[in-house]
C-alpha cells in the first residue's frame, strides 16, 4: 500500500490533496518537523524529520515522502508527478507533450514563485508592522512578472494543461497559494484569481484543507 510520510501542515498538503482526487488507499504516516518539537530526538518525541526511523526512509530529513510498495520517491512535486503518471488516468499526461507541459509548469512553479511567496505567507502570520509590510510589498513586486504569465495563460484557459484539472493545477495551485495573504496581486489578476478559487472549490481539496486545519498550527506551509 501507498504511504505517505509528513505533516498536513507542510509541502506534504499537495501529495495529499492529490492522493484524495486520485481516491486511493493510502497509510498516512504523520511525520512531524522537528523544529516543532522541544526535544525532537527525545525517547518519547513523536516520528518526526530528525527520528532515525524516518531518516532512514529520506537521508535528508525532508518532508513528504513516499514508498509506493517499495518504491521510495522524495520531493513534493515530484512525487505528485510520478502518482498522476502511475495512477492518474485523466489528472496524467495523455502523451508527451502533456507531459513536458506539466513538468514545465510544476517547474516553473518552484522556480519563479515558490521561495518569494513563502515570504508572503511567512510574513502574514506575524504581527503587522512597517517590517513585514515592507517584506511584503518587496516580495508582491518580485512575483508581479511570473503572475502576470499566469495571468495571461489563464486568460483562455480553466485550467493548467489540456481542458481538464490535472496535477498541473495541484502543483502550481499549491505553491501560488503562498501568497494568497496579499490580496492586491490576485484583485488586479482576474483570470489567475479565478482559477485559483477554482482549483480550492473541489472536494478533494476542502476535505484536505479541513484535515491541515484540524492538526495542531506549525508555521505557514
């Protein structure tokens, strides 16, 4: 059987959230960050990203991974590439050049918006201050180029790749979801609002997202 290993409250959301639109049977193993444990090594601490049981799954303690019946795959977007290509019927490429175009996207993702939205969303969650208004701002100006390609790319499209939900769609929606917190850059994007909201409205993603609320808060991932 599929298991996954990691936190709702981490990178873990998009295997998640992919493995509740794919309805498979899964063991979800609750591997914690041990940044959020006093004592993450302690006899009693529960498995987390420093516990040698989960090091020796992932040597370098990040979360999430998988073992699909003995096939160990890490890193959150690549995980959910391989699942949509084994499992995914029509969340998968039908062909090559679908292929190359959610790889693309997922890439483009991690690449051009990712490290600056986490910015976003880390600085949200503290108090208001000129500091994270300024962090913010600084950080909204930096994603002004990529969401306006995702702008114009949704401007005829509901969605990522092909006319249909897809992995695409999880793997970009769960990353441009960082900087949801800043409304202005999604009020003067209509298209990339649009698809957004609709992506979350699915099923699978509510029921997700009300797992990740129900677990203990542990920073903005």
């Amino acid at each position: 059987m599929l298991k996954i290993y990691g936190a709702y409250r981490s990178r873990a959301t998009r295997t998640l959230w992919l493995a509740e639109e794919l309805g498979l049977a899964f063991e979800h193993v609750p591997v914690l960050q041990a940044k959020r444990l006093p004592d993450p090594t302690g006899a009693d601490a529960p498995i987390n990203t420093a516990s040698a049981a989960f090091l020796s799954i992932n040597p370098m303690g990040t979360i999430p991974s998988i073992d699909d019946d003995g096939v160990i795959v890490h890193e959150s977007l690549a995980i959910n590439l391989y699942l949509a290509r084994k499992y995914g019927g029509a969340l998968g490429p039908k062909d090559l050049v679908e292929e190359a175009a959610m790889l693309q996207w997922s890439l483009f993702a991690a690449t051009e918006i990712e490290a600056v939205a986490l910015k976003i969303s880390s600085a949200s969650t503290l108090a208001p201050s000129e500091e994270t208004r300024a962090v913010i701002e600084t950080a909204a100006k930096s994603l002004v180029k990529p969401f306006d390609v995702l702008e114009k790319h949704f401007a005829d499209k509901s969605f990522t790749v092909g006319d249909r939900f897809t992995v695409a769609d999880v793997n970009l929606a769960e990353i441009v979801r960082y900087a949801q917190p800043h409304a202005p850059l999604f009020e003067a994007r209509p298209a990339l609002k649009g698809w957004l909201e609709r992506v979350q409205a699915r099923p699978a993603f509510k029921a997700m997202w009300a797992k990740r609320l129900a677990e203990p808060a542990a920073g903005p991932v």
